[in-house]
C-alpha cells in the first residue's frame, strides 16, 4: 500500500505532491549529496573511448577517517537542518488564512 501511494518522481506520498490545494506548498532548496558529486567526477575523468572503462560503474562504502561510528553524525546532522527549516519558516510568506462562512473567533483554539 505504501508504494502504490509513493510518488514515482519524488517519493513522498501522492496525496501531499499531486494534491492542488492551494494550501498546501513547498519550499524548494539545494541540497548537495558528496558522494554522488565524487562519482560524476571520476565519470568525468575516465575516458568514455577506452574499453576498460566499458559497462564500469562505481559503488561506495561511506567510513569516517576518524573511526567514529556513522550513527554519531545522525543527530548533529538533523540538529541543524532543524535550524534551517526554522529559518525559512521564519521568511516563508505567510498567507492569509481563509475561515468558513459563520466562523467566530471564539472557535479558534489557543
């Protein structure tokens, strides 16, 4: 059930991406992956002519040079992509929110 509701392009569920309400948006920013950009570029420097390179692709193993277990870099990691999404929540264009026809504010929650 999970991936017939995935989306093909993105991956996240169908509901949210192909939904057109109007309420819902996206803040779309770079994100770079090292290790992809490390195998682009040894693509680049291998010679595309050269039959020992033919039906060659590069697989990885992600280590530290540090010994440090992987896990350790779990929650630093989030820790600071939790303050940039503060910050753009904090510029994101705040819109004017719409109320059913008969709302009062004394329906709104605390």
């Amino acid at each position: 059930m999970l991936e017939v509701e995935r989306c093909q392009q993105c991956g996240r569920p169908k509901w949210i991406c192909q939904n057109d309400d109007t309420d819902i948006a996206v803040d779309l920013f770079p994100e770079t992956c090292h290790i992809t950009a490390q195998i682009r570029a040894e693509q680049r420097k291998a010679k595309p002519d050269d039959p020992a390179t033919d039906g060659q692709m590069y697989n990885f193993e992600v280590y530290t040079r540090s010994d440090t277990p992987l896990i350790d870099f779990r929650d630093p990691f989030y820790k600071g992509k939790s303050k940039d999404h503060k910050f753009l929540a904090s510029i994101r264009r705040k819109w004017p929110r719409e109320h059913p026809p008969g709302w009062s504010p004394e329906e709104e929650e605390p």
